[in-house]
C-alpha cells in the first residue's frame, strides 16, 4: 500500500509503515510543502494521508479532494501504542482504506466513505 505521511508525523511511525514493504512519502523530507500539494499528491499517486493535522479534513470535505486520510487523534498514549493501533487499522482495511478518511481516537476509530 502506499501512504503519505504528513510532514508531522513521527519517524517512528513513518519507519513502522515502511517495516512491512508499504511505500512511504514523508512530507518531512520536503519542508513547507503545503497541504494542498500534499493532497494533490496523494491522489495522484493514489496514497492514503497519514496526518494529524485537522485540516486535511477541512480539504477533503469542504474542497471537495477525494483522497483517503487517516487523521490520528489519540491523546495521552505514547508512540507504541500510536503504531499499533495504525498498522492495526491497515491491517484491518486493506485496500478499503482508499475509500475512507478515518479518525483515530481514544476509544473508536470514525470511518466516513469518501465524497
């Protein structure tokens, strides 16, 4: 599968995706990359956005971009626990995951199908 990670996520969950053969972009590696390149990007590589920036919703959904985003919103855990529950919901999805835009929380993951 292939990801985007946005430029503020940790190395260590870049390296956890990249672990299993997945293909990482890190947006860190191209500094003050705006977002909507980024999306533009994602999409036309077909990539899922690895974020946890709000915004990217804010372009999927109100700009109309149809590109698969996992936004992480987990508060109080630390990056284990973060990298688990990621690569547990690639695991989970599969390739649906490029039909979704997915907020990680605490106690659910929220899947809404894209526009």
């Amino acid at each position: 599968m292939k990801f985007l990670a946005d430029a503020n996520t940790p190395g260590l969950l870049v390296d956890a995706l990249n672990s299993p053969g997945h293909d990482v972009f890190w947006a860190y590696t191209v500094p003050r990359t705006p977002d909507v390149e980024l999306i533009e990007k994602a999409a036309s590589e077909r990539r899922v956005v690895i974020t946890f920036d709000k915004d990217f919703g804010e372009l999927v959904f109100k700009r109309g971009h149809s590109v698969a985003v996992v936004l992480i919103r987990l508060r109080e855990t630390n990056m284990k626990e973060t990298v688990s529950v990621l690569m547990d919901l690639v695991r989970s999805e599969g390739e649906n995951l490029h039909r979704l835009f997915c907020v990680v929380e605490n106690t659910r993951i929220r899947k809404t199908p894209l526009p």
